[in-house]
C-alpha cells in the first residue's frame, strides 16, 4: 500500500484554484464558527491559565493569542488558541469521524499564517487539505477508536493538522510522509477526561503537534514514511477496524467537509437530537416544566456513555449531560453558551426537572436519532422523534444563521463595529492578501 505517499501528495499539493465553489464556501463557514467559539471561549479560566503560562515561559513574536493581544511563538499560539477554541464545545463536527476537526487545523492555519504572511487562498487550501485528512483517516478507523476510549479530536486532529502545516510551509512529498509520522507518534488523549480542561486541551496540543512536526520534517527530521499503513503504525495501533480504501478513495474529487456538521446549541452533539425534540415539543405544545411529571428519551448507545453525567456539577459538565440539557431545555427555551455556568448546575427548578428524566438506549439508533416523551400531571402524553438535527449537513446552518452564531459570541468582548469588520473579511477571506488583516481585528 501507499496510502502515507498519496495523502501527503494531497496534502501539500491541494490549490485553491482546483478547489469547487461549494468547498469553499463551506471552508469559509468554519472559518466563521471557529473564530466565533474560540472568541467567545476566551473569558474561561483555560483561556487565563495557558495566556499566564505563555506569559511565563515566553517565545519569539511570531503569532497572536487571539482576543488577548499578545504575541508568542508560533507554537505557543497554535496550543493556546486550540485550547480556547474548545473549551465551550461549540465548534464543528464531522459526525461520521466522530472529531472536531476545525479546532486543531484552525489554530494552525492561524499562527503559520500570521507568522508567514499567507494570503486567505492560501489558507483556505491548508484548512481543506488538513480537514480532508483528518476526517479520511478518521472513517478509515471507524467507530472501534473512539469506543475504545480516544478521542479522535486528538488523535486524527495531528494528522489534519500537520497536513495544514506542511501545505503552509510547502514541504516536500518525502517531508510530508515523515512529518506525518512525527504527528503521529505524538498522538494520544483520552474521553475519560470530558468535562474537564483536559478536553479543550487536546485540540490545543494537535495544533501544537502538527507545527511541530511539520517544522521538523522541514529541517530533515528522520521518520518513518509509511506511518499509516504500517504493521504497527497509527491506524492499527489505534484501531482493530481499519478500512484503508476510505483514506484514498474519491481523495480530491469528494469532499469529506460538506458533511460537516455547525452546531446550534452549545454542548456535546450527542445531546443536540434530544434538545430538538425538546424545544420542539415545548413550542408546539407550549409545555410548562411544572406541568410535567416524567420524562423519557431514548438515545444511540454513545449518548449514556460520552453525555450521559446524571448530576453535572459544573459548566463543563453540564455540556456532557443529556439530562440538563434537556431539562434547559424544556425550562428555559435555549441551549446558548449563556445556559451553562456553575450556577446553573445548582438551579434547584433545573435539578428538579433532571429528576424526572429517565433515558434508555436502542441499539438501533444512530446517533442523530433521539425519541423523547413527556407525560404531564393532567394526563396528557407528547412524543417527538429527531432523525436528522438542526446543523447536520442534511438540515445544515446557512451562512447567516452561523453569522448570527458569531455576533453572539463576539459581543461578550467586542463591539459591533469590529464584529461588523470581521463578518466582512470572513465572508470574502480569498480576496485578503494576508490573513494578519483579519488576526489584527482580534486581538
């Protein structure tokens, strides 16, 4: 097999010029998200702790913590902005990979963009050449990773960050295969840790990986060339369930970023089927939470294991709790960002609607499904059942819905005038000549 060869030959190689409207647009899209999460995560205290650790050690200007207005090193800044743009689990996801691949490419394109002066073509090129690979080898492993306790964000997020790396600093095909093993030996992260700050942190630490590994491949860093496909290498060390045809077949003709899903609600997308039926039941039955006296939902598998806390004691936690999520739901009308605080998870109406909820698993259900019934205290019985959630790529988010996403969270720090701008950049970032344009405006 060549598997290494040919996905490293996609990577360095992807142009704008061949790349199809859609693509773009959709490229364009994350841009927008991502920016949008990591401004609107840069007042919790992960954002403090590693802005204070970068203070500290210190490092070349070379690019920007973005909202903070300090400059580090190109690693530096990749690590903290990664970190930051996680930390509300507000971000994008490729369902069928199960990662988030937008938060550790983003940080990438960011700091090597900043640091080297590309123009937005550029950087639309690295973002679909890193997303492309990252959500290949993501399929090719199948749902055997993830179930057994890494998580992909991590571990396929180097990959799709050195692909962005390499493309920015225009390795060599040979470079590309070491630099890929550079990543991947780095690669590691574990779902045990959801809910703290440990999670954040792993994309943080890919976009960190992935410069790094690009950088040294650069400079003739030694690696093995064949670190996909090898006996022992990243895909069957990381998965008993390795389809290798999915990493290479249709590579440059199919994109695997149009089925890229933007989320609505603020927490983990597992939730977000069961908080459809939620908010659709509530406004088309204009149920009051007090009225209600039980609550059932049944789920895909994944939901209990990943989002299934009973008792989420913080904000974080919250965002893994299908129970609260629910329960906000139902009570206050919303699932925004503003929805999840500490106090929040003390709310006696909230912990009291939290105990009346009960989930079940099916087997059967994917993991877009979720049926959820409400019984209420004068007899009456509703059921909603969601297949498809709002922000899948089958029920997706326009431009402007995501637009409207990002004023949100842009105006917990700036001002309309500076949202306006950066909207207007975001919606035209092939024509900047230099992405440090649209990063001067954030910080």
């Amino acid at each position: 097999m060549d598997i290494t060869d040919r996905l490293a030959g996609f990577a360095i190689n992807t142009s704008f010029d061949l790349l199809p409207a859609d693509v773009i647009e959709q490229a364009k899209k994350c841009f927008l998200d991502w920016l949008g999460v990591t401004i609107g995560g840069a007042t919790y205290p992960i954002a403090n702790i590693l802005t204070g650790f970068v203070e500290e050690i210190g490092g070349e200007e070379q690019a920007t913590i973005l909202t903070k207005g300090i400059k580090t090193n190109v690693l530096n800044a990749a690590l903290t902005n990664g970190a930051i743009s996680h930390v509300l689990d507000f971000d994008d996801t490729h369902t069928a990979s199960l990662c988030h691949i937008s938060s550790p490419i983003m940080p990438v394109i960011f700091a090597l963009g900043e640091y080297r002066h590309l123009s937005g073509k550029d950087c639309i090129a690295a973002f679909v050449s890193g997303f492309e690979t990252s959500a290949r080898v993501g399929l090719a492993m199948g749902p055997d990773h993830y179930h057994a306790g890494w998580h992909a964000t991590s571990t396929m997020g180097r990959l799709g960050a050195v692909a962005a790396a390499g493309r920015l600093l225009g390795l060599s095909q040979k470079q590309m295969r070491r630099a890929f093993a550079i990543a991947a030996t780095q690669s590691g992260g574990f779902t045990v840790v959801f809910g703290t700050m440990c999670k954040p942190f792993h994309p943080g630490k890919a976009a960190m990986d992935g410069i790094l590994a690009a950088m040294l491949a650069a400079r003739g860093f030694d690696a093995p060339e064949n670190i996909l496909e090898t006996e022992k290498g990243f895909c069957r060390i990381f998965s008993k369930q390795v389809d290798f045809e999915k990493i290479t077949d249709g590579l440059g003709k199919h994109y695997e970023l149009l089925k890229n899903t933007f989320k609505p609600y603020a927490s983990c997308l597992l939730t977000h089927p069961s908080i459809d039926a939620a908010l659709d039941l509530r406004s088309a039955h204009n149920i009051s939470a007090d009225e209600i006296q039980k609550i059932e939902v049944t789920v895909a598998p994944l939901v209990r294991e990943v989002a299934g806390k009973q008792r989420p004691r913080t904000a974080l936690e919250g965002k893994f709790s299908v129970y609260y999520c629910i329960a906000v739901a139902l009570l206050e009308g919303g699932v925004g960002e503003d929805k999840f605080t500490d106090e929040k998870m003390i709310d006696k109406r909230l912990s009291d609607l939290q105990q009346l909820i009960s989930v079940k698993v099916n087997p059967e259900f994917n993991n877009t499904t979720a049926e959820l019934s409400i019984k209420t205290a004068k007899g009456y019985s509703y059921t909603k059942k969601i297949l498809v959630p709002r922000g899948d790529p089958r029920n997706p988010l326009s431009f402007s819905q995501i637009e409207d996403k990002f004023k949100i969270l842009a105006r917990k720090i700036f001002q309309e005038d500076k949202i306006s701008k950066l909207i207007y950049y975001l919606r035209r970032l092939e024509d900047l000549d230099e992405i440090n344009q649209l990063v001067e405006l954030c910080s």
